[in-house]
C-alpha cells in the first residue's frame, strides 16, 4: 500500500480502524496524515500512532488518496463543503457515520466523486472487526478492493447493499455493546457464586469468544449449538430455561431492532 491515507477526525472508532490498519500492516504511519481541531488531542494521537497531525482538515483533503471521514454525523456536511474544492479528482471517500447516506456525500461534493461507505464496531482494535461495505458507481474494480483490503485488515467484511445498511448497524455496528452487557451480566453471577471478579470476566468472556468461534467455523445453526449443550434434566437446559422465562431472546431482538430504527430515522433528518 503506497497511497495516502487522511483521516479526518479520529474519534474511538476512528482510532480503532488506524490502529488495526497500522498493526496489521495495511499501511505504515508515514502514509497517513490526521486532523483534529484539538491541538492537545493531536499531540496524544502523535506519540499514540506516529503520524503526521495537522489542525486543518484542508491539508488532508489535499494529500490524501483515500480519505476516511471519521466524524459526528452531525458536522458531516459542513466539513465536505469545507474540503471538496481541495481532494484530488480521484480520492476515495469512505465515510463510516450512521445516518449518512452516499447520496449525502454526492450532494455535498457538487461533482463525481468516489463513495465507500462502511460500518465497522470497535473490536477493530483487536483484529476482530465485523465490517459492512458498500460503494457508489464511481469505484472501479481495484478501488474496491483497496478498500475491502483496508477493512479486512481489522477483521471479516462483507460487501453489502446500501439498503442493508441500517441492518449492520444493528447486528454489528452497534451490538458489541449488547454483548458486553452479556459478559458483565455472566460475570456477576459467577461472582455472586463466589469467584473474584476478574476471574469471572476471564470465563464470561473466553465462553462468549469460543461460542461465536463455533458459530463461525461449524457453520451449523446456532440453535443446533445450544441444544449440544443442554443435556436432559441438566444446568444448562436449566439456564436457558430461565432466560426464556425472564424474556432474553425478546429483549436482544427489541435491542437490535431498536438500534436499526434509530438509524433509520437519523438518515431520513
């Protein structure tokens, strides 16, 4: 990888997709350039990454061969109308907002432009990634492969349709929080069976781990995984039966779909 690539913003995801890209050598930190409005905010990202900072988003606009827009959603189009007259005729933008739809940044940029918009979650930060991918008509072949190698660098991809977007968010995007909450809640029944707290979230966590591994490398349904484990009249069927009773299933599925209404609403402001 040779070309430059600009950053502007570095939040905590868009710090997690630098660090992924860094450690599993995509590119190296002199082919990557950041700005921030926070000077104290780039020192820190300076010593973090070793990459070239500035505080105007125009410099990067100017450099960078594929440009990530890692930002709130809510300044987005402020900052394209600040840069559009400075990107190279070819950059790739890859935007990774919920609620920004290509069509925005076609808009926004007033000429063709080149659109990968992408939806990764934080385990990005430790290889770990579930990326949703997807591009408007201006990508070429190549183009989508750089970027699809670039996100496959923090994890698994899937190239997807824009419509499926909001989907991602919920099943991805956003559910490592839901998952945390899992672990932490599993965890504290060990404790309160006795077993110190860090050792609890040792288990919790190894067990969430190897169960999606199953998941991954079996292939088989995940319901055929439970019912693996639940052994007549055993403590696993016991389990289960009591998250049945306190609405488990019924709460994650009302999480998730809260998650993609919530970002059906923010595209359509």
């Amino acid at each position: 990888m040779t070309k430059t690539i600009g950053f502007i913003g570095l939040g905590n995801m868009g710090q997690a997709i630098l660090k992924g890209m860094l450690t599993n050598g995509f590119t190296t930190a002199n082919q990557v350039i950041v700005s921030r409005r926070n000077p104290e905010a780039l020192v820190q990202i300076e010593e973090k990454f070793g990459v070239e900072t500035t505080t105007d988003n125009r410099v990067v606009a100017k450099q960078a061969d594929l440009l990530i827009l890692a930002v709130k959603p809510n300044i987005y189009v402020s900052i394209m109308q600040e840069i559009r007259d400075y990107v190279k005729d070819d950059v790739i933008i890859v935007h990774i907002a919920a609620g920004i739809s290509i069509a925005t940044i076609e808009t926004a940029f007033a000429r063709p432009i080149k659109v990968a918009r992408a939806m990764p979650n934080t385990p990005a930060m430790v290889g770990q990634a579930m990326t949703g991918l997807c591009f408007n008509d201006a990508l070429n072949a190549d183009d989508k492969k750089m970027v699809a190698d670039l996100f496959a660098s923090l994890g698994k991809v899937e190239i997807i349709d824009e419509t499926l977007i909001d989907a991602v968010i919920g099943v991805s995007g956003s559910s490592p929080a839901i998952l945390y909450m899992v672990i932490e809640a599993v965890a504290d029944g060990a404790v309160k069976a006795g077993m110190p707290r860090q050792q609890a979230y040792q288990f919790a966590a190894q067990a969430m781990l190897g169960s999606a591994k199953m998941v991954l490398e079996t292939g088989e349904h995940p319901g055929q995984l439970k019912d693996a484990v639940c052994s007549p009249g055993g403590t696993t069927i016991e389990m289960v039966t009591k998250a049945e009773e306190k609405g488990l299933r019924a709460s994650i599925l009302a999480s998730v779909d809260a998650a993609i209404t919530k970002s059906i609403q923010l595209t359509q402001k």
